[in-house]
C-alpha cells in the first residue's frame, strides 16, 4: 500500500464548544481545553459544514463540551441541515428543555446520542460531579422519544460502574433507544489522568465481553449494541478513528482541523485552522492528514503485518504516551510488544476507590 489513495471523508465531528456542566474525569476533550472567546462563529460553522458537505461528507455528529452551551445550537443544526448533512448530536441533555429540543429538531437534528453516566443516582454524580444528573438525563430521553426522534444511548464504562451493565442494557431499552453505544474509557487526555481508578479489571473485561455477546444475541432485531472494549486487555489494537484521516475529521471549537481527539499530543505535526484553510486543503494536502496515511510511516512489524488493513497499526496517540513515539506499533498489539507495556501493577491492583482521587475536568 505504498502508493496513497485518499478517499472523501464520510463524517465530520463539530466540536462546537469545550464549555460543559459536566465534569467527567474520562472526558475525550484535550487537557488543555479551548475557551469561549476562541470558538468560531456562527457564521464560520455554517461554512464549515457547506465545505465538509462538498467534500463528501455525509453526516455531521454536534458536540462538544456540551453543544447545548452554545446559545446559537438551533442555528448550528439549521446551517448543517441546510447543507444537507444528517444531523446527529452528541449531548448530555443537560441544558435542553423540552421547547428547546422541540426547536433543534424543528430545525433538523436528525438523531441524538445521549451519553450515560452511570444507571445508579450516585454514581452518575460522582463521575458527572453534577446533582441529579441522571434523573435530568432520564427526563430527556423521554422528550426524545415521545417526539419520535432515533435515540442512541452512549454508556462510557470502567471500573466504577462496568458491574451495572446488565442494569445499562436494560435501562437503553427502556428509553425506547435504537442503539446503544457500550464503550470502554480510551486512556487518552483525562482518562489517563485518572487510569488507576478507571481501568477495569481483566475479569471485569473478560465478564464484560461475555455480557454483550449474550445481550447481542438475545437483543437482535430490538437494540442494536456497539461494543469498545477495554483496548488494553485486547489482543490486537483497535483501528482508532478508523484509520488516520481515512473517514473522519474533527474540526475543534476554535476552527482546529484534527485526525482524532488527541491529536494535539503530537506536537511535531501543526494542524490547520479553518479560519485560513478549506476543509479540501486540510483534507488532502495538510502534512497532519497525510502524516500515517499509508504504510510508510510504520516500522517493519506493522508494514510487514496482515492486519495493518484491519487496525492500521492502532492508535498513534497512545503509541506516543506510552512508548514516546508516533509512529510505533499500538502498545496494545500483543504481537509488537509484551503487555506489561499497557497493564502496570497498579491498575491490577487498586481496589477502592475514594471519590476524593479523581480529578475532574473542569467546566470550561
Ligand atoms: Fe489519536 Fe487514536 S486518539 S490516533
């Protein structure tokens, strides 16, 4: 696969805002977060959608921080429909009344994605750091069904609540979701600053993975589940983003155009702002996008590798945090590197968790 062919985006990921009500210590958002006075316009977004729509893009996922931060919101929908995107949001719920979600979908939101703390009160408010968290979440995605509008319901799970899968599965059908969306913390930004208490356990995974197989199986044709598992118990890596600039773009609150949610950890690569840049540019032409496009950036384990079509070669962040190199096999693979790489005693070990110990994103 020397030879490069890059294909059209299909999707785009409008992080429209970092501000959120919500503190989760796992939150996909980069450590350092983008403030208001940076974030781009309304007027910019609306280009910026007519831009990923020419280019091939098909659907647009809002979100944030909480998108619902964003006064402007109807009117960010209203431009992606306008462009012919299908919409799909990426909220907490928290924010939206009832007449305000009337408005977004009034205004085109085709789909929502309600992300779940946890099925347990307390637990939700220790990882949302937000009273009455998932009371107000429940509330929400009543008003998302009773309007008809396709739900996905996005549990992020680990140690703490990963005993409660049963109990999540069941509550996603309650809510009359379509889908349910059951992915593992990825160690990356804050997740990594609070591994020691999020990391599950391998029989916690191993009991994961037998759960969703039988709830995959008994749910067919009623509840369609996404599974990420726990990565580092994996054996091989999993194709992070689906690739390097092979399907997706994010294009962050201040205009930033990324391959994945990290991707600020590598500093060697700059990455183009929309501000002064089309998103064709950035696409096709920009050194970030191209830099682990192929198979000439990978060494000879992953080159050499059959799968590197499968996983194509995993995460480049985490190859970054944990071996201090980019371009390395993910230390995931079991075949490039011993495991002891991903799983350190620690994480095996650490039985109680004092609430006291994570740290929390803060709100903006
Ligand atoms: Fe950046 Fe996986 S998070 S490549």
């Amino acid at each position: 696969m020397n030879q490069v062919t890059t294909p059209a985006p299909q999707v785009l990921l409008a992080e429209v805002t970092h501000r959120c009500p919500l503190q989760c210590p796992y939150c996909s958002n980069p450590t350092e977060l983008i403030k208001k006075d940076v974030e781009l316009s309304t007027a910019d977004w609306a280009r910026v959608f007519e831009e990923s729509a020419e280019l091939g893009v098909l659907q647009v996922s809002i979100s944030g921080g909480e998108p619902a931060a964003r006064r402007d919101l109807t009117e960010l929908i209203g431009a992606a429909h306008e462009a012919d995107l299908y919409v799909n949001l990426i909220t907490s719920g928290i924010g939206i009344t009832k007449d305000r979600l009337n408005d977004l979908v009034g205004a085109g939101c085709d789909h929502i994605q309600l992300s779940l703390q946890d099925v347990d009160p307390d637990g939700a408010k220790l990882i949302s750091n937000l009273n009455k968290s998932l009371e107000r979440k429940l509330e929400f995605a009543k008003w998302v069904t009773d309007i008809s509008v396709p739900l996905t319901v996005n549990a992020v799970m680990h140690r703490l609540n990963l005993d409660r899968l049963p109990e999540t599965i069941k509550l996603a059908q309650e809510l009359g979701a379509r889908r349910l969306e059951i992915a593992n913390v990825q160690y990356h930004g804050w997740a990594a600053l609070n591994k020691n208490l999020l990391m599950p356990t391998q029989e916690q995974s191993d009991r994961t993975n037998q759960i969703v197989k039988e709830a995959r199986e008994s749910l067919e044709g009623q509840l369609l589940i996404d599974y990420v598992p726990v990565d580092h118990y994996a054996e091989y890596p999993k194709p992070c983003m689906n690739g390097w600039g092979r399907v997706a773009l994010i294009v962050a609150p201040d205009g930033s155009v990324l391959p994945c949610h990290n991707a600020t950890t590598l500093t060697h690569l700059a990455f183009p702002n929309v501000i002064n840049h089309s998103l064709e540019n950035v696409w096709y032409e920009s050194d970030a996008f191209n830099a682990y496009r192929g198979d000439t950036w990978m060494h000879d384990i992953c080159r050499t590798c059959d799968r590197k079509e499968i996983d194509f070669g995993g995460c480049r962040c985490q190859a970054l945090s944990i071996l201090g190199d980019a371009s390395a096999a993910d230390p995931v693979c079991s075949r490039a590197h011993p495991h002891a790489l991903v799983i350190d005693d620690d994480t095996q070990v650490l039985e109680l968790v004092e609430p006291d110990l994570i740290t929390y994103r803060p709100n903006a």
